[in-house]
C-alpha cells in the first residue's frame, strides 16, 4: 500500500476494533463486519501539477456491511460509538499538530 492508503487502513482498522468492543460491551453478538474505505484524490495535487488543487484526500467515506444479532439503529449505534472513541479518527478529521525536523 502507498502512505496514503495505509492512513485509510489505519482508519478502517481502528473503527472496526472499535465496533467489535462497543458491540461486546453492548451484549451484541456480531457474525461478521466488513468494512469498506474509499478516499478521493487528485494526482494533479499529489504530484505537484497543479498548485490549487489539495495534495491530500478531498473526502473519505467508511461503510459498514455488519451481520449481527441487533437492529439497524442498535448497529447504527455502535457504529457511531465506535467513530466517537476513535483516535484514528480523530487525528483525520481534527486539525493535529505535527512537527517535523531535521536533528
């Protein structure tokens, strides 16, 4: 995976160990949770081409396939649970403060 791919992986990764444990504190029992990651860039940022446009990702959208002994609205729940307690999550959608430097 390239280093942008491997942020969506870490999201993707800490929201679903998020579901499954707020799921157990629930007393939910899941069978099974995919979840999907899509983040849109535009290489014209990424390789410097076109100075306007942002060299990141513009949008990322999580979606959850999940069987499980629960309601829509339970799992909506514990989804939203999930996000809420993530720190990946939270780094992505939160301005974080990050130092870079030569030593």
């Amino acid at each position: 995976p390239t280093p942008p791919e491997i942020v969506l992986i870490g999201l993707a990764g800490c929201l679903t160990a998020g579901v499954a444990s707020v799921a157990q504190n629930r007393g939910i029992q899941l069978h099974s949770v995919r979840a999907t990651v899509v983040g849109s860039t535009d290489l014209a940022g990424i390789l410097g081409i076109d100075p306007d446009v942002r060299n990141g990702y513009s949008s990322i959208r999580v979606s959850y396939q999940i069987d499980a002994d629960a309601s829509r609205e339970e799992l909506q729940a514990v989804v939203a649970q999930s996000q809420k307690r993530s720190a990946v999550f939270d780094i992505v959608t939160n301005p974080t403060t990050v130092v870079v430097e030569v030593v």
